[in-house]
C-alpha cells in the first residue's frame, strides 16, 4: 500500500499484528512517511527498538484522541519541514501484480 497511497502516517499495532513491524517501519523511513508503533504495555526496550529503526513515536495503548492528534500532528508537520508534500511522498507506480 505504501507504493499506491500516499501517507503522511502509518500507526502499526504491536499487539494485534505482531512484532513483524520493523521491515514496515524501513519502508516508512524510506518513503519519510513517519511510523507510530502502538502498544498496551511498552518497554523502555521496545521504544529504543522503535526509534533506532526510524520510528516516529511509541504510542501506550488506550490511545486517546489527544496522542492521536499529537502523532498525526508531528507527522504533518515533519512532512512539511522535509519537503514530503502528500503528492511527493509517492511518485512509483505500483507494482505488476501487487494488490
């Protein structure tokens, strides 16, 4: 999907899709689409983990509309100062075959 949309934002689950985040998270970085991992108990360990992989935010879940807002915020606003306009961020075509 990130070939064919463009984002500013992806929020992954840690909890309900596993901890196969970290090849998700390199495409974002590659993209400069930020990534917000969720997760119901974060560590210390596992925010490291989210930023030394060029993760935006380790978000504690029940998410409030407030961190919502606040990570989707930091997300424009990152778009705007690196130059990553919505129409920018994905110039490929998708894939052949690709859903």
């Amino acid at each position: 999907l990130l070939d064919i949309l463009a984002l500013h934002a992806v929020v992954y689950d840690h909890d309900d899709m596993g901890t196969e985040w970290q090849g998700l998270c390199k495409e974002c970085q590659e993209r400069r689409v930020c990534f917000h991992l969720t997760a119901r108990a974060p560590t210390d360990n596992l925010f490291l983990t989210v930023v030394s992989a060029g993760g935006s935010s380790l978000l504690w879940k029940p998410l409030t509309s407030e961190q919502i807002v606040s990570a989707l915020n930091h997300s424009v606003l990152r778009a705007a100062l690196t130059g990553a306009a919505v129409g920018e961020i994905n110039h490929q075509s998708p894939r052949s075959g690709a859903l």
